[in-house]
C-alpha cells in the first residue's frame, strides 16, 4: 500500500549540498574541520560544558567526533558547526541531531567557550542555522535544556523559540534526574540578529 502522506523533506535534503558557512558580522559559522580537534577538546574541559552536556572529550575522542560529524550530514541525520572569530578563534557549536525528513524536524543543541559568553554568540548562532532550515524546507525545530540551565533558556527565547512545555525527569546529569524545557520554532520570522546569507 503506499504511504498516504508524502514525506514533507525528501531524502537528500542535507547531503546532495555542501554543508554551508554562514558568515556573520561578529563571526563564521562553518564545519568543523579535522585541525579543531584540540580546540574542541579544550572547550569540553569547561565545567559548565561538561554539565549541561554530561560529557568530556579527549583529543583523540575530539576527532572522531568531528568525523561522526561529517558522516551525519552526509546521511542526512545531522549536522555540526563550530562558532568561530577572526583569526579562527573557537568561540562555540551549534548543531541539529534527530533529523526526521519525513516529519521535518530537528533538534538543536549550542554551547560557547567561557570568554564567549555573555556576548550574544551563541543567540546569533542559533538564530541563522533556525532560519536557514527553516528557509530549507524544515517545519518544526526544537531546543532541549535543563530547566535549571537558565542562560540556556534565555539563548532559546532570544533565537525566538517559543517555551512549549515541560519534560518532567527526562534526562539524567551527573547530579540526578532533570527536567527539561522544550522550546520550539516554526515558519521564519522574518530577519533576526544574525539573517545574513551562506556562502
């Protein structure tokens, strides 16, 4: 029998393009590349990092990672890019994981460096990768945090994710069983703080 409903993007949709690089006023959004792997590394050192994203990451696991990475976009499953500055500075990551084509949906998940933050970067980040999917075709994107990770909350309401609800003991931390905001976003806005054009 065939399906009913067609998928609403078909398969390709990240993988038949090359993985763009956004580039902004104040910074690039680009892929990792294999030299960011001690970059990479140093920033999951961070304790706040490590926090929120219940994990650590060697040099060598740093690696991997950032060829998982590729290998996610060209099966159209997800998608990194590192947040960096003039002169190629890591300042963080932004990145979309539980891509459904047939749904069109996705998750996003960011974090910035700790001399980046409180400068807007990670806003920025999340704002121009959400409108660009959004501008592909994509009809709901998430954001998932700990309801106690309040600067989180705050990145997701200035990138103009709406707070949809609450996941009660949904994700387990080094410190116990946490709840978890969902925040989500629909058709674009319109220009935001960062709606410049990929290259």
């Amino acid at each position: 029998m065939p399906d009913l409903v067609e998928p609403s993007l078909p398969r390709g949709t990240l993988s038949d393009r090359p993985q763009p690089i956004f580039t902004l006023t104040e910074l690039t959004i680009r892929p990792w590349r294999p030299t960011d792997a001690d970059a990479l590394a140093a920033a999951y050192e961070d304790a706040e990092i490590q926090r929120w994203h219940v994990r650590s990451l060697s040099t060598t696991e740093a690696t991997r990672w950032i060829g998982a990475a590729a290998r996610h976009w060209a099966t159209d499953v997800g998608g990194q890019w590192a947040v960096v500055d003039d002169p190629d500075t890591l300042l963080g990551r932004v990145g979309i994981r539980g891509v459904d084509l047939s749904d069109g949906c996705a998750e996003l998940g960011y974090w910035t460096v700790a001399a980046a933050r409180g400068r807007g970067v990670a806003t920025l980040a999340v704002d121009r990768v959400a409108a660009w999917l959004l501008d592909l075709g994509f009809h709901r994107l998430e954001i998932e945090h700990a309801v106690s990770n309040v600067s989180s909350c705050r990145v997701a309401q200035r990138a103009r994710f709406s707070l949809e609800g609450t996941r009660c003991s949904a994700a387990l931390h080094a410190d116990g069983w946490h709840d978890m905001h969902v925040h989500t976003r629909f058709a674009d806005l319109g220009p935001g703080p960062a709606h410049d054009s990929p290259r």
